[in-house]
C-alpha cells in the first residue's frame, strides 16, 4: 500500500532453501525500479496467518475479514516502511509445503551458523581473522 488509501498491486516470490529452512528470502517484484529481497523467520510467517507475530522491522497479523482471507505484512527499516496485505490460503498451502520439506523441530538443526549470518547480512566477504 502505498498510503492507507491507495493499494498497489506488486508481485512477491517466496524461496525456500531447505539448506536455511529457519528463514524466508522474499523477493518483491516492483513493476519499475529494483526488485526488493527480505529475508524473514518462516515461523513469524506461519505465525502471522492466524496471529500477531514479529516484532520490530518485520511483523505480520491476520486481516479484518474480507472476501478473501488476507494479512498484513509489516516491512520497516530507517528509510522505508511497506504494508502488504498477503493472501492466506496461498501462503499457508506454500509454508505447510515448507514443513512437509524440512519440519519446525529440525529447522534448526546442522545449521552453519557463520553462513547464515552471512547470508542474512548478505556480507559476500569472508569473515576475517
């Protein structure tokens, strides 16, 4: 949404890899200008289909109900703010095909801590000594 008043269509695609099961990369498709990549915890996003989840930069609750079920997806750093309103039954199909790959009690496990800093900081040096 652009104001409160004016919503603007955009595409998003949501990646999986089930080497970082934990976290979401988000790449929102701008019809002008650069595409936007965020990377957000799958947990917040299976979270905010049904109730208040995240805090700070990223959060995400379910919508008023409408029509077609939606939520609110919350996207804020220092020089930007975006609210998307998300499709439910869309994601929720995606994220329980997530699970199916990778579930939530082994998101975690084997993860290569210093690579996923990395990769959420998208550093593309390597750490120094």
């Amino acid at each position: 949404m652009l104001d409160e008043f004016t919503p603007l269509p955009m595409r998003a695609e949501f990646r999986f890899d089930p080497d970082m099961p934990a976290m979401i990369t988000v790449e929102f498709l701008a019809e002008r200008g650069p595409s936007l990549i965020w990377r957000i915890g799958r947990e917040l996003l299976h979270g905010g289909l049904t109730s208040m989840s995240g805090c700070g930069d990223v959060r995400m609750w379910p919508a008023l109900p409408r029509e077609q079920p939606s939520s609110w997806l919350l996207l804020e750093s220092q020089e930007v703010e975006a609210l998307f309103e998300v499709p439910i039954a869309a994601l929720a199909v995606w994220l329980d095909t997530t699970y199916e790959i990778t579930s939530a009690e082994a998101e975690w496990d084997g993860l290569n801590w210093d690579g996923f800093l990395m990769e959420l900081l998208d550093d593309p040096g390597a750490p120094s000594e």
